[in-house]
C-alpha cells in the first residue's frame, strides 16, 4: 500500500499539470455530489445501424472529417463481436496463428473494459476498435472514438497530461451531442445509455471520497484514471453550459475547442476554478 502511494505522489512530483492544479482537482472530487442516475435495459442495436447513426451524424455536423471517416471505416475502424474478440484472446493464449498483428493480448483486456480505443500516430498510421454492445453504446463509443482521431492532429500542450483530459472532455462531450441528435429515435436508450457512464464516473468518484474518509485501503480507479474522470466532468460542465442552444450551434463549439484546444481551456478553467 505504502508502496502504491509513494509511486503515485512521485507521479505528482514530476508532471507540471498536477503540480499546478492537483489540489483543486482533489478538491473537486472531493465536492462532487454523487446521486446515481437511474438505469435500465437497453433495446438491441445491431452494429450496422451503429455505424450509420455515426456517419449520418458526421455527415450533418462534421463534414470536413467525412472524407476521413468515409475512406476509412472498413479498414481501420474494427468492431469486434463479444465472441470474436474472446477467441482472439484463447488464440493469443494458446499461441494460435492470427491474421491481426497490430492487436496484442492487453489490448484486446482494455477493450472489454474500455469498449472503445484509438491507436494513433499520425493521420495515416491509426487504428480503432469498438466493442459492439449491440446497443446505443456501440454508436456512442464508435463517435467517442471518431472525436478522438479528429482532435489528435490539433491536440498541443505543453504537458501530456492536460492533453488527455481535454482530449476527454471533447470525445465525451461529442458523445453526449450525439445522444441529442439520436434522442427522438431512440429516446429513452439515449438517456439509459448515459447513465451507464455516469453512473461508472459517480462510482469512481465515490470511492475516491471513500478512500480520502478513510473507509477503504485500496487505491480508487479515480486517481488512476483521472484523465477519464475529470475529463468526463468537465464535459458535463461544459455541455451544461450550452443550454438553450441549438445542436448546430453546440456542434460547432466542438469543432471551435478541437481546432483551438486553448478555448477549451477557459471552459474548465471557469468552472473548476483552474
């Protein structure tokens, strides 16, 4: 235990971000309120009408990464059946011949907890895989992703860290403006499929408070993932304050924070009070 602390206060110590706002981000967890939504089962998706959905969406809102999607959505987007994606891995395990090199044992663990990752280099060198829940999620993860991959070629900051949050903030925030666009086919999925993540978050957050109270030993998935976490949180705070904007309106906010990363800054800034 003494162990884990040490290696995470050392990983203070050596990123400028946390240097800088670890205590207000410690604050902020600490002061989240954490009433979980309500949840419910979700009607079957196929994973041909998730893509759809997503290129429809892209096509209406994101038209200048279309041709990107469009070229590239059969040979570098994989969805992955549950089944497939477990025989890839008793393969790997049993030292089998597979036909996907770029794909190791770890990733293929990632994404049955993740649902959803983008291997990038740069915008000819890329990869991503989505777990198909065979529901709204699959569509909500694949667009995560997608708002990843759009923001990669602008995403510069002077430390790794404040990137992957931002980086988070943008593809949960598109996530949530693709829930809106789907909201009057698929109503009240759009709603259970949302609760699902911030439900994961509120969890998270609750054992971190859980832990600083001192009712736990083991080290909250919070502080190991924050950037997921926060990111997530700030994505609610900025998609909170768009409201009584059109969709239109609220799709070009993201394209604005994608294009210009330091907008975004003044969002989390404000509100976390960074």
């Amino acid at each position: 235990m003494q162990e884990k602390l040490q290696y995470l206060m050392n990983s203070v110590k050596d990123d400028e971000f946390l240097q800088e706002y670890g205590n207000l981000y410690h604050r902020w967890l600490l002061s989240t309120q954490t009433s979980s939504a309500a949840q419910g089962p979700l009607q079957s998706m196929p994973a041909p009408a998730a893509k759809a959905l997503v290129e429809q969406f892209i096509t209406t809102y994101f038209r200048d990464s279309l041709d990107d999607y469009e070229k590239n959505k059969k040979q570098k987007i994989r969805i992955w059946k549950e089944e497939a994606l477990i025989q890839f891995i008793n393969d790997l395990k049993a030292g089998n011949p597979v036909t996907i090199s770029n794909f190791t044992l770890t990733d293929a663990y990632d994404l049955f907890r993740a649902k959803g990752s983008l291997f990038y280099m740069n915008e000819r060198c890329w990869q991503m895989d989505i777990l198909d829940q065979n529901t709204f999620a699959t569509a909500r993860t694949l667009f995560h992703e997608w708002t990843h991959k759009m923001d990669n070629d602008y995403n510069f900051f002077a430390t790794e860290i404040e990137a992957d949050i931002l980086s988070e903030a943008k593809a949960f925030y598109g996530s949530f403006l693709l829930g809106e666009y789907a909201y009057d086919n698929f109503g009240s999925d759009v709603s259970l499929s949302y609760d699902q993540i911030g439900n994961a978050t509120i969890t998270s957050i609750r054992q971190y408070q859980q832990f600083f109270k001192g009712n736990q030993l083991e080290i909250p998935e919070a502080w190991k993932d924050y950037p997921h976490i926060l990111g997530y949180l700030i994505a609610d705070c900025w998609y909170k304050s768009q409201e009584g904007k059109t969709l239109s309106e609220k799709c070009v906010s993201l394209n604005e924070a994608i294009e210009n990363p330091r907008s975004l800054q003044k969002i989390y800034r404000k509100k976390v009070q960074f």
